[in-house]
C-alpha cells in the first residue's frame, strides 16, 4: 500500500501563498532584465546624441542611437531612468516578501528539493535553458510531481545524490549570452554554483568535492548514424550526452512543469518529463535484466508511487493512449494497471 502524506491546512496555505510570490518575483525579475544596459548621452562631431545600450534576445549586447538631444529625448531618458528606479525598488520588494516567505516554509517544513539540486535546476532556469532543451529527470523529478499534487512522497524513494539532466539532442542549445558562464559550457555554469565541479573519467559526468554527481543524458540516436547534439558547447573538459535507450520516450514527452521547494525554503520552477510517461519509462526500466538488482526495485518503487499520485490526486492527466503516442504500445499496456486506484482511493 502506497501512502502519501498530504500537505496541512497551514502548509497548503503556504504553499499556494509561495507559488504566488515566486511568480511574481520572476515577472519583476523579467522587467528589471529589460532595463539591464545604459541611456546615456554620447558626443558625435559636437553633437550630442542619446545613445541606448541594450541586450538582444539572444542576450548579446547592441547598442543604438535613439536621436539629437532635444526635449524629446530628454523626456525620453527621463522616463527610461524613473521606470527603472521603479522596477528596481518593486522588485526589492518581492526579493524582501520572498525572504520573508522561505522562512516560512522552512519552519512548516515544506522545503523538499536537495539544495545542491535546487542551486543547479536555478542556474539552468537563469541561463535559459531549462524546459528549452535541458529538462530534470531521474529521481529529482518526482519532487515536481508532488508539488504539483500538494503532498510528500516517501523520502526512500526520492533520497539520492546526483541528478539528471536530459538533453534534446534535436534542439538549438545556447547559453545566453551576458550570464558570464566562460565557454557558454554546462560544466563552467556548474562551476558557478560549486567551483569544485569537474568532470569525471566519464565524459557525460561532473562530479564535486562532496561526490554530488550530475548526468547529462541524451536518447539512443535513431538511426544509429542520425547524430544528433551531444553538449551544451564545445571546450576540453565540456560534458557530452551518454545515450540512454528509452529515453527518446521521455524527450519526446509533453513537458510537465512545477514550483517545488528546496530545503532552505526557497521555491524553484522544476521542467520535467509527463508523471504518466514518467511512470511508464521507470517500469519498463525496472524489467531490463542488465538492471542491478537493487536500482531495479528502486525504480518499480518510483513507478508505483509517481503513478499512484498521477491517479489520485492529478486527475486532468487520465492515462488514455490518445495522450500517450510517444510510448510503444506494449510498453504503455504494461504500465495500465498502476494507475488503476483501489475502490476506496477513488473521489
């Protein structure tokens, strides 16, 4: 018997009252990137022009001349610099509110998500690339399936000390540019988060001082000669794609997306693969013979549970076929029967 521990009245309270304010904290973090460069006044031939820097939407740094100097564009400057020391204050604000609100979730013991595991899904989400060709997958995926469904899962299942990160091998994969991540390469932004990073004798693993690994993974290329992407970019030490089979499934998977919380409190937007294909990749898993034993029952472990709290309490993902094309069907009709609630767990 699958048991979850649902969230209380005070923990689903802040829970909800989080969500709201990490959103809004991203949308004043959205409106104080725009501001990022200057206007100022430049000197052209003794004439006095504004000149606007800015970043593009690749991130790369542009500049542009708005005009003479007139009250046109006096007023122009004006408003740019009012707007923005009013964005920054706004966004003061909710840093502050945010603060204020970790602290209350770590006293209601809401925060779940390991915090080196937080730190690098944070830094993925900052650089652009998480959901945009990087998702978590693995084990860490589950604490997005539980913020979702408002309870906690059994700690046996979801303890672990490395994280998985599946690469598209389809898709255009850049660092934004102006984020300060040498190379544009995955393994210097894990450097940013812990400078002990390095990579292993693996070339697809990092791995830090504490033995916290981090995987980058990537389907079986179909055909075998079609290859695909292999890294975020190019450098000696970059990491580079292990290729998984199955997982084509999970790549191709709509994508399903959380707010979680770590374990200092602060919440954390999480882009993993459906629960429902979640669910049917583990179990197929769980059956390889080439499985270690104890990874297999781990695996069937986390396959029973996602699929039980997908039943249960995410209702507006039915496990139909017509919403499952990516999965083979004999591997979809394997995975029918643990979405199926007893009686008594049904509304």
């Amino acid at each position: 018997m699958i048991d979850f521990i649902e969230l209380n009245n005070d923990q689903r309270r802040e829970k909800i009252n989080s969500d709201q304010r990490f959103t809004a904290l991203a949308e004043a973090q959205k409106k104080a990137k725009s501001f990022r460069g200057s206007l100022v006044w430049h000197t052209v031939k003794g004439s006095e022009h504004l000149m606007r820097s800015y970043y593009d939407s690749t991130g790369a740094r542009r500049q542009k001349v708005e005009g003479r100097r007139s009250p046109a564009t006096e007023d122009q400057k004006a408003e740019w610099e009012a707007s923005r020391a009013s964005t920054q204050q706004m966004l003061s604000v909710r840093q502050e509110q945010m603060a204020r609100q970790s602290a209350v979730n770590r006293a209601l013991r809401l925060g779940r998500v390991p915090l080196i595991a937080a730190r690098i899904i944070r830094a993925l989400d900052d650089v652009g690339i998480l959901g945009e060709g990087i998702r978590v997958a693995g084990t860490n995926a589950i604490y997005a399936y539980e913020a979702a469904a408002g309870v906690f899962v059994d700690p046996g299942i979801t303890t672990t000390e490395d994280i998985d990160l599946l690469m598209d091998s389809r898709k255009s994969l850049r660092i934004m540019a102006g984020t300060n991540i040498e190379d544009g390469t995955l393994i210097n932004l894990l450097r940013k988060v812990d400078r002990s990073f390095e990579r292993s004798s693996a070339a697809f693993r990092a791995v830090n001082r504490d033995g916290y690994l981090v995987d980058l993974i990537k389907p079986l290329a179909n055909p075998p000669w079609k290859q695909g992407r292999a890294s975020v970019d190019k450098a000696d030490d970059e990491l580079v794609a292990a290729e998984i089979a199955g997982l084509a499934w999970l790549e191709n998977a709509p994508a399903f997306e959380a707010i979680a919380i770590d374990e200092r409190g602060g919440p954390l937007r999480i882009i993993v693969p459906d629960p429902r294909i979640f669910v049917a990749h583990k179990l197929w898993v769980s059956k390889q013979p080439d499985r270690e034993p104890v990874k297999r029952r781990r695996d069937l472990a986390q396959a029973q549970a996602v699929a039980r709290l997908t039943a249960q309490y995410l209702e507006h993902l039915p496990y139909e076929a017509n919403q499952l094309r990516v999965l083979p069907q004999p591997v979809f009709e394997e995975a029918r029967h643990l979405f199926e609630l007893p009686t008594a767990s049904k509304p």
